[in-house]
C-alpha cells in the first residue's frame, strides 16, 4: 500500500507541475506581448521584442550591405524561417516543452533524492565575485554547446534532427532560426545536466542567450563583417558560412567551424576551416534536393526510417 501511495503521490505532483507549467508559460507569453517591462526581474518580458528588433536590425544590414549581392531580399526559405523562429522560441514552450522541461528538472533532483542527495551541487562558486561567477558560466556555456553541435554531426540519429537546419540553401539572419525542435531538448539538457552541478540553473542564461542570438544572427547573415584579431575568438559569417558548405573537405567529412558564439573552441580542437572567403559556395548536404521543403515535412523527417 505504502508502494502505491507513494506513487499515486508522485503522480500528482507531475501533474501540477505540468499544469502549473502550462499556465506559467501562458502567462509569460501575454505578458510579454502585453506588458513588456524593463524592471528588475521582469527583463525575461523583453525578450519577445528584442527578437524582433535584432531581426529587423540585422535585416536591414543584410539590405544596406550585402555580402551576396545577387541574393534576393527575400531569399529562399525567408518565410519558413520566419515562422521557425515563433514556433521554437514561443510556441513550442506553449504546446509542451516549458512542461517537459519541469518535469525533466524534478525528476533528475527525485534520481538524486533516491541515494539520499539533496543538493547536486559540486562545486560551489558563490563565494567569487560576480563577475568571476559570469566569466566562468559564458565559457562552461559556449564550450558545452560547442559540444553538442559536433555530436548532432558525428553521431548519426542526431545528425538527422540538424539536417533540418542545413537545409538551408540560401544564407540569411533568419537561417539561424530554421532548427528542429529536438535542438532545444538535446542543448537544454547538456546545459541543465553539467551546470546543476556548478549551482548554475536555466534561469541563469537568460543574458547568455541574449548575447548568443545576438551573435547567431550575424554569423548567419548575408553581410561581410571583418572581425580583426576577434575572428580568432568570435564566431563570424566568413568562418560560419563554411560550417553550411554543401561539400565536406577531406579533413573534416563530419563538418567544421562548429563554433556557437566563440570560435575559439575550434582552433583549440582543430576544427577551423577558412580556406578562402566563401561567398559563393553550395551550401546544404548531398541529395539536399530530395529533402522536404516544407516545415511539415522537415519536423517528420527525422523520425522516418531511412531506405537502404
């Protein structure tokens, strides 16, 4: 009997978290439309905005200065893109992932009550000034995201869900968008998983992935950006271009230049690749004209078994 209550009980508190977390992340979506606010605490509100904004501004560099001059303002897959990024970044937490994330984080910290644990954390880092503490989360971050985005391209299954953002054919800002939604769970969870240890939570990156999309986008966009000496630490559209190139060198068949937000992880791990400018390269995979093109198709595709 004690087994079945305990578990009729545990029952209950997933459901209201998943209850809780679906009114939550409704109610952050109106207020952030509605009552967007720039006071301490309520900054996250910003964010459906600042998206916006940085779109348009970086939309309008792609305009005024062109990298590929021959490409159109609209270029292909703009739309697609568009509506990618509505759906990863709001919608998709709307229909279910703000849930499945809460229910991810209560049943890690439950594994761990199991043996007793009832505070993972390992390494305590409280104690350093803050900015130490910042320093220290940018470059855990960056380096485990670097991380997942070589093995979405070694391992096979999970190169099948980052297909979907390299079948873009025509670079652009709104590229960047153009993910499966299984990108979310694969990064949210690396993150979770090592940073939990650290005493760092997902709340803690809001100002990390600001600063992420803000760097996406350009690395993205159809504009010819000259970094200096910062292509060697900053991720740049000259060095990400060749990440999407249709044709893999001989030295790097799985990919290179994996980098996020820093580029410097891939000149540590010999992954940097900038043969020359590559403005005009083929950009995709092999047999890329066999992939659907639309959104449907490309959130099915992954799940398919694949034909001999």
């Amino acid at each position: 009997m004690s087994i079945f209550a305990l578990t009729k009980k545990q029952m209950e508190k997933y459901i209201e978290i998943i209850t809780n977390s679906f009114i939550g992340y409704y109610n952050y979506l109106v207020e952030s439309l509605l009552h967007p606010s720039f006071q301490e605490g309520k900054l996250y509100t910003l964010y459906f905005y600042f998206l916006i904004i940085l779109s348009l501004l970086v939309w309008s560099l792609e305009i005024i200065l062109p990298w590929r001059k021959k490409q159109p303002v609209f270029r292909k897959g703009f739309w697609q893109d568009a509506f990618y990024m509505f759906f990863n970044f709001f919608l998709f937490g709307l229909i279910g992932f703000a849930a499945i994330s809460e229910v991810g984080v209560n049943l890690w910290k439950d594994f761990f009550a199991l043996f007793g644990i009832e505070n993972m954390v390992a390494i305590k880092l409280d104690k350093l000034p803050i900015w130490i503490q910042f320093g220290i989360l940018f470059i855990l971050y960056d380096l485990i995201q670097w991380t997942v985005h070589v093995l979405l391209h070694r391992i096979p299954w999970m190169w099948k869900f980052h297909k979907v953002h390299h079948s873009v054919t025509e670079m652009g800002f709104a590229a960047h968008l153009r993910f499966h939604w299984m990108e979310s769970v694969f990064y949210k969870s690396a993150l979770f998983i090592i940073l939990s240890f650290i005493g760092f939570g997902l709340d803690d990156l809001f100002f990390m992935h600001i600063f992420n999309i803000t760097i996406g986008h350009l690395n993205h966009a159809n504009i010819n950006m000259d970094y200096g000496l910062l292509k060697y630490i900053l991720n740049n559209p000259r060095m990400h271009i060749w990440h999407h190139a249709k044709e893999m060198p001989r030295e790097h068949p799985y990919g290179m230049n994996f980098g996020i937000t820093l580029s410097i992880w891939d000149y540590l791990f010999g992954k940097a690749y900038i043969p020359n400018s590559g403005r005009d390269i083929d950009l995709g995979f092999e047999h890329i004209e066999d992939y659907p093109e639309t959104i449907g198709g490309q959130m099915i595709q992954p799940f398919k078994k694949e034909e001999n």
